[in-house]
C-alpha cells in the first residue's frame, strides 16, 4: 500500500508541476481575428490568399476576406505564413518509444515489465506535446499503450492536465496469439496478453470489442496478420469484431502487411488499412470498392537514414540507397492514387531517433512527397481524409463550424514543402499554445 501510495504522489506532482506549464504557454481568448497570409482550403484542396479568420471560443465563427475585426477581439497577424487546419496523424504510440538497437519483444517487454503502465503514461504526456508543437492537434492511438494506458492519457489531454493533439484511442488492439512477440515462450505467453487482447474465436472478438468500448477506447485496432509472428486472424473473427464494432458506432483500423492480410481484412470490411506494404492491384481495386482508406506508414530518407545511423548498421545506406530501397513504398502509394484508393496521413513512429517524437512524425508527409503525391494532396491525407476517417465533422477543415484547430508556417508553403518544419502558430480547440514572432 505504501509503494502504491508513493506512486501516485509521484504523479501528482509531475502532473501539477506539467499543469503550472500549461498555464503559462497557452493562451484562451473569447474572439480571435486571425489575418492569413496564404490559407489552405482542405476541402477543395486549393490555396488562396489573403483569408480573415474569426474564432469565437472554440470554433470558427467566420472565414472570408476583407472582415472587420470584432470589438475587443486578439488579433493575429499571420500575413506572412500559410494557415492550414490542425494536422492529423492517424497512426502514433504515444505511450511507447523503441530503441532501434533493440529487438519488438525486448523491447515490448521491457515497456511492460520495468517501465509500467504510469511511468509510460507520464512519458507519453511528453512525448504528446511534441506532437502539438509539430502542428500535430489530433492523433488516432493505435495501441502498444498497456491495458488502456492511452485512455488515461487521453483524460488527461481533455481535461488540461497536460497539453497534448486530441486523442482517438483505440486502447489493446486485438489480435491472435502471441501478438508482436516473436520468440515469446508458451509459459509466458500471459506477457503479450498485457499489451494486446489476444481473441480466440469469432465469440470472444466480439467480447473483446464490448470490453474496449466499455473501458474508454473510441476506436479499434486489429492485427489481421501479427507481423513478425506468422499467425492471422480468422476472417470470421475479424467479420465478428467489425460487426460489434460497427454496431457501437466505433471504426476498425487493421494492421496488415501482406496483401493476403489486406485482402482478408477488406473483405471483413474494416475501415482503414494500415501499412499494407505489400498491396496488389486486384486489392486496392477492392479497397477502392468497398472505400476502406490506406494509411501508409513510410519514412523519408532524412527519417530512415537517422534510423540506420541509430541503429548502428554498418555502413550507413547512401541517400540513393534508401530511395532505392523505398521505392516499392512509393510504388504503392502511386497506385493506390490511380486506383482511387483515399490516403489518410499515419506515421507509426514509435522508434527513439533523439529527436522530438513529433517532428520526426511529421517526416511521414515528406515520405508521400518523395513517393511523388502533390503538396495540396500530402495536406489533404493529413486533415480531411483524417478527419472523415476519424468520422468527426468538426475536424480537418477550417470553416465555420469546425473546431478552432489552425496551425500556420513560415511563408508560402504552396511553393516550397519544407516549410512544413517552420511552425510559427498553433491553436487547438481555440487555444494558442504556440506564437512566434
């Protein structure tokens, strides 16, 4: 009782102290008059210029040229940034960090059995203002967070406790046994089960879609295959979790890699594919068919080179190397957009790069550019087709209405991407918590 004691006086006071932070670097005002320079309309994915935004508490009140500015309004003056909507990223573990020396199930085990669930709730507060800092104001959380470890972080974001994106969480993803524990032992088998719910038969995936929804997840996360390990879902299992969770109004994100994964989970009709490293073209006309979106999980040379360098792999691939070694991920995002397969931005960057978690997360929009997406479609997987995904109206766009999530960046970003890295702005829900002269 005493170590439990002292456990949760330890988080109170990281959490108040975090709190006298957030007090300090995040601003809240009844109006704001935000003049853009360049504005980034998502819907019809076109820039133009010179945009007057009111927000009125939380939402966009007004977006036009020319407005007058409300009496007693805080005026903005962002004529020489572009202004997007809040970015998405549909796929982060806040609440995990891998070292890139180290091995999935050493590494998830040492997550479960020395770091803790409240130790990596405490850290994944900090990783989640990165995120915010990035221009990052909404994140989907696919897992690998302990037994709902991500709702509590959740909680914590949408009452103020921390700053942190707003959190669809998707708390244990379900998966067959073993989870991602390769090498696991039988006897220890009960170590996966407190990072994944392990289902076993159409019944229990059901259940354990009832026991997600009822502890606080939004969403849910399936492993239609459980790569490295070699085993999959049954499609009668994965049909009864898309049953369930469709029926409680919840969306079905499925790991897969393989294109029988992917096949398999289109068929049971999930709502996006995350990775699908290996889609043929006969799939992603299914996909197309059946509108389940791609989200694929890629990174840039500047991302993959750091990985190799941290990861001490001898010698370090060439930048022409790693293009090359990309290029079958480039090819499938070309063909998924011939296809007409939607993509939805989502980085998985869960992997320790010393740098901050969410600025290496944002280097997923530079992996499409190199893939050869254009900078208005790169913007629109990463606000719109985001939101529709998450299936929230609010978000993604910057219309009267929508939430108040507007970040902007140095200069014109219709001509030159970079400049995605230049955050000058960021409210989330109507609050700054970033404004730089």
């Amino acid at each position: 009782m005493r170590k439990t004691t002292a456990v949760l006086v330890l988080i109170f006071l990281f959490l108040f102290s975090h709190s006298s932070t957030a007090i300090q670097t995040a601003t809240s005002f009844q109006t704001v008059f935000i003049r853009a320079g360049q504005f980034f309309d998502s819907e019809k994915g076109l820039f133009f210029s010179n945009r007057d935004i009111i927000v009125k508490g939380n939402v966009i009140e007004v977006v036009g040229e020319n407005l007058p500015i409300p009496e007693g309004a805080q005026v903005i003056d962002l004529k020489q940034s572009t202004v997007i909507p809040g970015l998405i990223d549909a796929h982060t573990h806040l609440l995990y960090l891998e070292n890139p020396s180290g091995t999935l199930s050493s590494e998830n085990i040492k997550a479960l059995t020395i770091e803790g669930t409240p130790l990596r709730a405490l850290r994944g507060s900090s990783r989640a203002r990165t995120f915010l800092m990035a221009g990052i104001t909404t994140v989907r959380d696919l897992g690998n967070s302990g037994r709902f470890g991500d709702v509590a972080l959740r909680t914590a974001i949408d009452e103020g406790t921390v700053d942190g994106p707003r959190m669809y969480v998707s708390g244990p993803g379900l998966s067959s046994e073993g989870g991602q524990f390769p090498g696991l032992q039988f006897n220890y088998r009960a170590i996966a089960e407190e990072e994944y719910r392990v289902v076993r038969g159409a019944t229990d995936a059901s259940i354990a879609v009832r026991e997600n929804a009822t502890y606080g997840a939004n969403l849910i996360k399936i492993y239609s295959n459980n790569t490295p390990n070699r085993t999959l879902l049954s499609l009668e299992e994965m049909k009864a979790i898309v049953q369930e969770a469709h029926l409680l109004g919840m969306k079905v994100a499925a790991h897969a890699t393989s294109d029988l994964a992917v096949l398999r989970a289109v068929e049971a009709g999930v709502d996006s594919i995350e990775h699908g490293y290996e889609i043929s073209d006969t799939t992603l006309k299914l996909m197309k068919e059946k509108g389940t979106v791609l989200v694929p999980t890629d990174g840039d040379v500047k991302i993959l080179k750091r990985y190799f360098e941290k990861a001490k792999i001898i010698p370090v691939p060439t930048e022409q190397d790693i293009l090359k070694f990309s290029s079958p991920s480039h090819s499938r995002i070309q063909r998924a957009i011939k296809a007409g397969v939607t993509i939805v931005a989502g980085s998985d960057m869960y992997i320790d790069l010393d740098m901050p978690q969410g600025e290496a997360a944002k280097r997923v929009l530079f992996a499409y550019r190199e893939a050869g997406m254009e900078i208005p479609h790169i913007l629109q997987s990463a606000t719109i087709n985001a939101a529709r995904l998450i299936g929230e109206q609010k978000l993604g766009m910057i219309k009267p209405g929508s939430f108040a999530d507007i970040v902007a960046v140095e200069g014109n970003l219709a001509e030159d991407f970079n400049k995605i890295e230049k955050v000058k702005f960021v409210m989330k829900n109507g609050t700054i918590y970033l404004r730089n002269q």
